[in-house]
C-alpha cells in the first residue's frame, strides 16, 4: 500500500484505464440501438441517467467496492459472470428485436418508467460500470489510500462519465443520419456482439473460480 499522493500522470493513467476498459466508443452504437425508440427529450433523459449512474457506481467502488463483495462473500469473478448473465440476457431482446418493446404494467403508469431502467441496467452496469472498471477502481484505491486520493480519484470517475455523456450526446446526430433501417440492421448486429461479450464474461470468471475446468 502506499499513502503518498497521487501526480497528475497517475490520474491519467487511471483515467485512460478507465476509458479502455468502458469502451464507450464502442458502447455507443449499444446506446443508439436501445433507445432508437425514443425521442431526443427521453434519449438525452436516458443518457444522462447512465452516466449519472457510472459516476455513482465508480465512486462507490472506490469508497466501499472491496468491503461491499467482503461483506457477501461476492468475488469480482462471481459478479463477472452475473454481469454477463445479464448481459446475454439484454443480447437476446435485442436480436430478437423486443428491445424496443415497451412494456408497461399496472404499476409502471409512467411514460417513463421502463425507459429510464434502462439507463440503469444494463447500460450503467454493467455495460460500463462493470466488473473490470469496478475492480480497477477497488485496487487502485487498494494501492494509494488517503483521503486526498479517494477525492482525485472520485473526480477523475466523475470527470470521465461527463465525456461520456458529451460523446453519447452525439447519438441524436447519428440516428438522424442511419435511420431506422440503418438502425434495426445495427441493433440486430450490437446485439450479437453484445451476447458475445457477455459469454466472454462468463468464460473469464469462470477461467478463474474454476481454473481446472477451462
């Protein structure tokens, strides 16, 4: 462990790290697939509820992640494979087409309430807040305490889910230009690549509970 302070390279390290391990890139194209039914009011809505969520999720991580899993007795390798469960699960609608289904039951009267979930889950987590950007904030955390360090670090989380959001902001333009057409093709094709992901998820942990088996 090291107490002493973190310099400005250490920070953009842990911000570059962050940023090759979300892909939000990547992630965008997932983004416009899932929200191509709604409009540019909900999509910017549904945008800044994933990114205010990231922010969330990451600084809890740094804060208390590592006595959280302790607490269940969850390893960051069990909550890899939940976290793909879960993403395959999302792959299938989004093949099948029902992603954009909306859903409502008696108790979800609000135009919105399927809606904003989605910007919870599975966007936030574990599309980006996942198992890999959770562990990383655990261990750099882990590495340097200090409170010092537990607030440059939060900003740093809070610093990279703000360009997140400036990059998915750029959704709207994109839809405007692929069309629905360009946009069923793209969320048929995300949602294969997704379930992909998330199988590679569930293989990593799985790697690692039970090395001898894989």
């Amino acid at each position: 462990m090291i107490s002493t302070l973190l310099d400005i390279p250490n920070y953009i390290k842990f911000f570059l790290g962050l940023f090759v391990l979300v892909n939000p890139i990547g992630i965008l194209p997932i983004f416009i697939s899932m929200t191509n039914y709604q409009s540019v009011t909900e999509r910017n809505r549904t945008n800044l509820i994933a990114n205010f969520s990231v922010a969330i999720i990451l600084c809890i991580s740094l804060l208390l992640g590592e006595y959280f899993l302790k607490l269940f007795s969850i390893s960051i390798n069990s909550f890899r494979i939940a976290g793909g469960i879960v993403i395959i699960a999302i792959a299938m609608s989004m093949i099948s087409g029902r992603i954009c289904e909306n859903k409502h039951n008696k108790q979800e009267q609000s135009e919105t309430a399927v809606r904003d979930s989605i910007g919870v889950v599975p966007l936030a987590l574990p599309l980006m807040a996942g198992p890999g950007a959770i562990s990383s904030c655990i261990m750099w955390y882990s590495h340097w305490l200090g409170w010092q360090n537990l607030v440059g670090l939060s900003l740093t989380c809070i610093f990279f889910s703000f360009c997140c959001w400036l990059l998915f902001r750029s959704a709207t333009i994109l839809v405007k230009y692929l069309g629905q057409t360009g946009i069923n093709v793209i969320t048929r094709i995300m949602g294969l690549l997704l379930m992909s992901l998330g199988i590679e998820f569930i293989i990593t942990g799985t790697k690692s509970v039970f090395p001898g088996l894989l």
